[in-house]
C-alpha cells in the first residue's frame, strides 16, 4: 500500500479511501500536500481493481484553505507556479477516469472547497463549512475557484461568495447547489460508500465516458456538446460492456462488466 507523508491512502474491495492527514494545521494544503494528493490520485488510477475513490480529512476539517504562511513568502512568479500546479492536480481528480465523492466532513475554505468542487460529487457532513475566503488576504481563488464555482452554482451567488469572503454552512451549500446532499457525520463516510456503489454496479466505461460527456460539454456549445456526445455513445456501442448489458437485461441476470 503506497505511504505518504500529508495523505493516508487504503484500498477496500473497489474503493479507494483518499484522507487529508494534516489535522494540526486543519489539512492545509501547502505543496507538499498537494504532491501526495497527485500521487495517491495517480495510484487509484493506475489500480485496475479500485473502480471510485472518497476523498475526506482527517479530525475537524476536510481542508481549511492553502497553507497561508507557505503562500506569505512567495511573490508573484513562485504564485503563478504554485496555483498552476495546484490547478493541475484538481483538473487530474477532476478527469481521474473513476467517480471521485468528497466526504466533506468539517470545513472547507478555499483550497479546501475547490479540492471539493473538483470532485465528481460532493456529500457534505452536517457540521461542514463552506467558504472561498482569499479576497481577505489580497488575492483571489486560485485553484480553480472561479471557474468551477460559478458552474456549480451560477456567477451570482459564485460573485457573492467570492467578493464577501462569506461562509456558508451545509444546508445552504446543499441549497445552491454546492454540495449533493447533507448527513449526519456519523454516516458521512457509509453514505460515500452507497452513492459510489451504486456508480460503480453500472458500466465502467460508459461511467467515464458520460463523466467525460459532461465536464467536456460545460467548455463548448450546445451544438459541440451533442455531437460530443452523439461520438461517446457510439464508441460505447461498440464495447464489450455494452453487449453485456444488453444481452444480460435480456437474459434477467446480473451484467458482468469488464471495463472495454
């Protein structure tokens, strides 16, 4: 089982379990911590038997934001790199290939809260938070926030979370659409667990490619986005998966997928 210092990994049957593990300084992520979350991301995704991953923190927080003394000492040429990297380790979560559910299980602000958003879907805890502070300190979100907020909830409350530095509880991120649904914390992970199962008892491929349907389409046209799709749903029809499906709709029994 791979070993990180910032990230505890584990697999169980076809789960990943990915858990921020910097509890003391509430799971910042500073770039160290970023380094481990690629990695264990890179290692669910090279993992043939692990079929989705869920992504939480360890002790109060699922994450609380970059790691602001890390982000005092750096001008604007170590920034740029920095969120560009930050950036490139959300977009590879973002298009693992595999569901990805953030267990939001405590608050998550800045950093935090774009980590959540660039999961497939997002199950907040009762007791989580959400936030996009950075105009506070002089800069802005820079990990994908402004471009993933506003598809998730639309440029106005997006502009109203952003430009007031305002936190939100549960409810109303479920509310706006920020979060998918709202448990008690006690069954945050268990909750997790049932949504990917569900995901995961259908076609492997035909999960990834209408993943990969949706987040394609929300950066072009209508007219692009369905022939996009019109492409996908033909390479499915000619996968394996899909006469398995077929034939065991037909037959009454259970599919048996192989992914290809």
């Amino acid at each position: 089982m791979p070993h990180y210092d910032n990230v505890l990994y584990r697999t169980a049957g076809s789960i990943a379990y990915i858990t921020l593990n910097r509890p003391t300084v509430l799971n910042a992520l500073n770039q160290a911590t970023l380094a481990d979350l690629l990695a264990a991301f890179d290692a669910a995704a090279a993992d043939a038997a692990v079929r989705g991953v869920i992504l939480s923190g360890e002790g109060k927080a699922f994450a609380a934001g970059a790691d602001i003394g890390e982000l005092a000492a750096i001008g604007a040429v170590e920034a740029q790199r920095f969120t560009r990297y930050g950036q490139h380790v959300f977009d590879r979560i973002e298009r693992l290939g595999k569901p990805v559910i953030a267990a939001v299980n405590g608050y998550a602000f800045g950093g935090g809260c774009e980590l959540a958003m660039a999961c497939t879907l997002r199950i907040a805890s009762e007791r989580a938070a959400f936030g996009q502070p950075e105009v506070k300190l002089g800069v802005l979100p820079g990990f994908g926030g402004t471009q993933r907020l506003p598809r998730l909830v639309g440029a106005g409350r997006a502009l109203q979370l952003i430009l007031s530095a305002a936190t939100i509880d549960a409810e109303e991120a479920r509310r706006i659409g920020l979060v998918n649904e709202v448990v008690p914390a006690d069954g945050l992970i268990a909750r997790a667990e049932t949504i990917l199962a569900q995901i995961t008892a259908n076609a492997p491929l035909a999960v990834r490619l209408a993943t990969e349907a949706v987040l394609r389409g929300l950066d072009t046209t209508l007219a692009d986005g369905l022939a996009l799709e019109g492409a996908l749903f033909a390479v499915c029809a000619a996968s394996d998966d899909k006469r398995e499906g077929t034939q065991a709709f037909l037959a009454k029994r259970a599919p048996r997928y192989a992914g290809r």
